[in-house]
C-alpha cells in the first residue's frame, strides 16, 4: 500500500538497478546499531541511492526542504535561487516544475515516510526563518538511535569540488552533546556522479568508501571558530579518504570559503 516503506523501496530499488555494478568499502565502520551520522561528498542522486542500497539498516535522510513541497511555487521559487539549481539543465528545470505540480503531495508522503527530513535552505535573498529547518527532527532521530545520512554542502556539484560545509552539523552535534550523547560521525567519500546509463547499465564502476567513526566534541561554547575547526575537520576526513575513490578527483578548493580558520590549516 502506497506510500511505501523503506524496506519495500529498498527491494524494487534493488530489481531495479540489478546490473549496476558498484565497489563499496568500508561498509564495517557503520555503527550496526545505536546512533550515526555519516556524511559524505556530494555530486547528485548517485551517492544517495547506492548508500541506501549499501547500508543495511534503516536511514533517515536529511535533504531541502523543497523538495518536498514542489506543488508550492513559493518553494520551486526557493529552488531555483539556490546553487542547487545550477546544475540544472532547461529540461530538469522544466520537469521538475511539471512533477512538483502534477505529483508534489505524492512525492511528499511517500519521502516523509521513507524517512526523509526536510530542512530548509538559504541564499542571499531567502533568509533563515525560525522553525521547520529540520533541526530538531534530526536531534530526535539520533536520539532514538537511528542512523541520518547528511550532506554537509548542502548542495552538490557534479564535477567533485566540493563546497564548504555547512555549520548545521556542528550545531546538531553541540545540541546532542548537551543532552549527554556523543554520537560518531562516519566520513565517506564517492565517485559515482554519471556512473548509470540510460539503460540502467554501468558506464563506469561507481565507488564509495566509509571511514573509520570520529567522535568530536563541539563543546558549549556556540562561538562560530569552534564551529569553523569542527566542521574543517570532518570535511578534512571526507577529503582524506577521496583519493581512494576518485584518484584523479579534481583539486578541492572548500578552504577558501571559510573566513575564520586561519589559512595555515586550509594549507
């Protein structure tokens, strides 16, 4: 009965793209039960998919709230102001206001209860509005000891140079340690952008790999340099298990988006 549970999903998935070959390591470091967090590189919806196919518990997975709502134009709107749309193609863009207006309600009951949680996104133009960034869902999830993929970009981009990561998870961590739970974080890292044909087959072999957990303190103290070396440190965890998945992987440049770290750790 629709909508579908993530294990039905994960089984139509699976007979879905049975002939895509994948290469994954790792996979031992995920904690097989209690609280995670894994967080990875991100360059669209190829890493999603083989890491649900991958992990063999049940996720939530925290992604833009727009999304969801794409029978709102308000939140189309939001979409297509963000570096998110820029990978867009005019087809893409077109359908994703076609499907966001036929199927939106649809798309929406059937991710929520996947275990998606939705958090907003701001530009320059969309401020951050209190309430409904998805902040306390998480906080809640882990918990109840589940395990959350984030993408701590919070947008992707194809070619591999990823973006600076987002504060967000330092603060979710922050909130976490001071209702008393250290929860580890596990790195992973992807090469997988472009690796499915039209005709579900491999154009090349897509990989990923997950490192060993961290458990990092964020502390009490909510100044924005402890949140800068928290969040520096575990996309320098990304960073150092990338090579292993994409030896040629394009030079990363995320240093230079983050102010307060003194150039001398972005070296």
């Amino acid at each position: 009965m629709f909508p579908f549970s993530q294990s039905q999903v994960k089984s139509l998935l699976r007979r879905l793209f049975y002939r895509v070959r994948s290469e994954i390591a790792g996979i031992d470091h995920i904690p097989r039960q209690g609280p995670g967090i894994l967080i990875m590189n991100h360059t669209g919806w190829e890493e999603i998919l083989f890491t649900i196919l991958a992990v063999n518990r049940p996720l939530k997975i925290v992604g833009m709230r727009e999304l969801i709502y794409l029978d709102e134009a308000r939140s189309r709107a939001r979409i297509f102001a963000t570096h998110y749309a820029q990978e867009f193609g005019p087809l893409r863009s077109r359908l994703t206001v076609t499907l966001g207006r036929l199927l939106g309600k649809a798309i929406r009951r059937q991710l929520l209860e996947f275990g998606y949680i939705p958090t907003r996104i701001f530009t320059d133009t969309w401020r951050p509005v209190l309430g409904g960034n998805g902040i306390r869902e998480i906080v809640r999830a882990l918990e109840e000891g589940d395990l959350v993929l984030f993408y701590p970009e919070g947008g992707y981009k194809r070619d591999g140079v990823m973006r600076p990561f987002k504060l967000g998870l330092a603060l979710i961590l922050r909130l976490l340690e001071r209702r008393g739970l250290r929860v580890p974080v596990i790195p992973g890292a992807q090469h997988t952008a472009g690796s499915i044909s039209g005709s579900l087959h491999n154009r090349f072999i897509p990989r990923l790999i997950f490192g060993r957990p961290v458990v990092l303190s964020a502390g009490g103290d909510p100044a924005r340099v402890i949140d800068n070396e928290l969040i520096l440190r575990l996309q320098e965890e990304v960073n150092a298990l990338l090579p292993r998945v994409w030896p040629d992987h394009p030079p990363q440049t995320y240093c230079e988006g983050i102010k307060v770290i003194p150039e001398s750790e972005c070296s």
